[in-house]
C-alpha cells in the first residue's frame, strides 16, 4: 500500500511540474521559455550595420590589432561603475548585452552613443530603433570624457 501511494505521490508531482506555461488569466501568460529564444526574436528588429559611424563628435577611430591591456582594465572598471546599471555582458537587461557589439555596430557609432546619447536618440535611425525596442528607456549621458570613452570601447573588444 506504501508504494502504491509513494508511486502515485511521484506521479503527481511530475505531471504537476512539467508545463512550461503557468497561467493564463484573461489574455494574460506568463511562459518560461529561454531567454535566447526571445532575444532572437526581438532584436531582429534592429539592422545590424557596420557602415554608420553615427552622430557626434568620433569620425574615425582605428583599433590596434592587440587590445591595450591597461585601456581595457580601465574601460572595465567604467563598465562596472555606470554601464552594468542597464547593461549586462552576454544577456539584454533594461539594454542591448555589450558582448559581440562590434559585430552589429561600428567603433565611432558605440563611442558616439557613449558621448553623445541624447544627439544620438534624435537623429540616428539605429539609436531611434533601439529606443523602441527596449520600451523607450533612454540612454542616460554620462559625461565621460572622450578618454574614459575610449577606455570603455577597448574594454568592448574583450568581450
């Protein structure tokens, strides 16, 4: 009798636990699917291009083939200090995840978007998408200098 009632205790507990969905209240869901299934299908909205520099003061910035190593230990400890209030490395957050930035963006438009946000969110069409897709939340300026920018765009490339 024992087993039959741990057998049957088992049972409902797995059938209990198997769903993914937890409930659904008058057109309301909330689903636990990966957060990478969702990323793939949200910032697909976005273009990626490589061509547009941007709106600010970065015309041009040429990387080195090695990474600084001292740049990047400072653009990291800037990265800690400001940047991980909305952005996380490999995952989006109330941002884009930093990690492979440079594969949709180029230097001069992240060095531009880090010195200049405001001018950015006006005039330059990926920033004005960006903004729509992550629900309006802007990006704050943090008057760093074009140094500390730099500093955190070697940083960019460790990632």
């Amino acid at each position: 009798m024992k087993r039959i009632l741990v057998l049957f205790t088992l049972a409902s507990l797995v059938m209990g636990c198997g769903g993914k969905k937890e409930k659904k209240e008058d057109g309301f869901e909330v689903s636990r699917t990966k957060t990478e299934e969702k990323q793939a299908q949200t910032s697909e909205g976005v273009p990626v291009d490589l061509d547009n520099k941007g709106v600010g003061p970065i015309k041009n910035v040429d990387f080195p083939e090695e990474i600084d190593a001292e740049m990047a230990a400072r653009g990291e400890a800037t990265f800690n200090a400001i940047c991980v209030a909305c952005h996380m490395v490999d995952q989006r957050m109330i941002g884009p995840a930093m990690k492979g930035v440079y594969e949709r963006r180029s230097p001069e438009w992240v060095m531009n978007m880090i010195l200049n946000p405001d001018g950015m969110l006006k005039e330059d069409p990926i920033a004005k998408a960006l903004l729509k897709e992550y629900n309006n939340a802007i990006m704050l300026n943090q008057n760093l200098t074009e140094e500390e920018a730099r500093d955190l765009a070697e940083y960019l490339r460790t990632l």
